[in-house]
C-alpha cells in the first residue's frame, strides 16, 4: 500500500487520458511504397510478423504471472486485454496490406 506522501506520486494517473502516438516505422514503408518495389516493402514487414509472435509469447507469460498477483490481476488482466488486441490489429493491417501489395 502507498503512504501518504507516496499519493502525489500516482496523482497524474487522475488526469485525462489521450490517445498515444504513432510511430510507427511499417507505416511509413506502406506510405513510401510507391517510391520504391512493393515486394520489398511486402519483406521488409516479414519481421514484424514475427515480433508479433514473439510479444504473444511475452504476452502468455505476463498473464501466468498474474495470477501470482492477486491484489493486481484484475488491473494486469485489462492491460494484458489491450495488449491483446494490439496485437491483433497489427496482425489483421499486415494481412490487409500483404493482401493488397500482393495484387500489383
């Protein structure tokens, strides 16, 4: 638990929240596209496919834990959610810009 003084510490969690940034560099080579050969962009996104896999695997994990962490897992459960469905947008836009790269 937090002490007193410990509050002012968490005090901006009370503040509204906004969307965060996009920076996002598979964008940006989607975006360039037309400047260069699709099949290379189509590449280049090939290893963010796999990062995807790889943060499901972190993902699973940060989930078993937890449950090790009673007073936490309900707020740890809605973080593991988003993260979730981060991930399955970044899988359905590089199936959606594999799909329309491949037909050119």
């Amino acid at each position: 638990m937090l002490g007193v003084g410990d509050y002012a510490a968490v005090r901006p969690c009370g503040r509204p929240s906004s969307l965060p940034r996009m920076q996002h560099e598979a964008l940006v080579r989607v975006l360039a596209a037309d400047l260069g050969r699709e099949e290379d962009v189509l590449g280049s996104l090939a290893s963010l496919q796999e990062d995807v896999a790889a943060k499901r695997e972190l993902l699973a994990a940060a989930k078993e834990r937890a449950a090790t962490l009673p007073h936490r897992e309900r707020h740890l459960h809605l973080v593991h959610r988003l993260g979730d469905l981060l991930l399955d947008a970044h899988e359905q836009w590089l199936d959606e810009v594999e799909q329309e790269l491949s037909q050119s």
